[in-house]
C-alpha cells in the first residue's frame, strides 16, 4: 500500500480521541513509551488543546478572522511536531518497519504545517473555525497512530 493510500485509510478510520493524555501505562503500542514517539503524543495532545481552546462560541460570526493568542509559538511548536513526526518516519524505516505507521506519520509531517496555514490564512471566523476543526482531526490522529495497537 503506498504511503497516500495507507494515511487517507487510516484518516478514515481513526476516530477523534476522547482525550488525548495518553498515560505510557496504558499505551498499547510499546512504541508510545519510547522517547520520540511519547514526545510526539506529548507534543501533539498539547497542541490540540490550544488549538481545541481558541474554538469559542463567537468564532464562527466573526467577518474576519483574528490571529489567536499565541499564534506564532503554536505555529513554531507545530512545525517543531512536524519534524517530529518525520523524524518518526525515518526511524521505522531505519528500523525496515513496513507497516502503515512509518508512512501515516511522513504523511502527518507533510499535512501539518499545511493544515496550520489554513487556520492563519482563512478569511472569517467562520473559515478559520473551520480550518481549526480539521487540523484539530489531525493532531487527535498524530496521537492515535502512535498509541494504537499494532496491526
């Protein structure tokens, strides 16, 4: 399976995380508990959480779109998980993993900092709630991938 099929199948397929703090205990892909990938989950659910906080009841009837506070850290964290998860990538394939993760986490990398310019250049509130919402699908996957089991 190439590497765009296998992370639009598993964007498809991975549900919105309930919550993203996933405790190395109850992680059940070993991979979760090793220092790059727990950063990533780490990095990620942090994200997520701002991302997921700028969503208020007055952003969609807003005629423009205004910078969130913290813009440019989220930004420069967002790229720093990027790289992270490319980094993820280049370690399976180090390691001559063929599974779908190696190629979901390059794709991850390679989505991110689009998704993050999405929110920057919407137009309206109501485009910018938007763009929040899908890059927030997106950094719930970047912890699902990781944490889920095996297949």
């Amino acid at each position: 399976m190439s590497c765009g099929i296998a992370l639009a199948a598993a964007l498809l397929a991975v549900q919105p995380a309930a919550s993203v703090t996933v405790p190395a205990a109850a992680a059940q892909n070993p991979l979760a508990a090793e220092p790059l990938y727990a950063r990533i989950v780490q990095s990620a659910g942090a994200l997520r959480a701002t991302a997921a906080a700028w969503r208020t009841s007055d952003l969609k009837a807003r005629a423009t779109a205004v910078p969130p506070t913290g813009w440019a850290e989220f930004a420069q964290a967002s790229a720093a998980l990027a790289e992270l998860d490319m980094q993820g990538h280049r370690d399976l394939a180090a390691r001559g993993f063929d599974g779908d993760l190696k190629c979901i986490l390059k794709g991850i990398a390679e989505d991110l900092p689009k998704k993050v310019e999405a929110v920057r250049a919407a137009p309206t509130g109501a485009a910018q709630d938007t763009a929040l919402s899908e890059l927030l699908y997106l950094l719930d996957d970047n912890v699902a991938v990781v944490t889920a089991p095996p297949a």
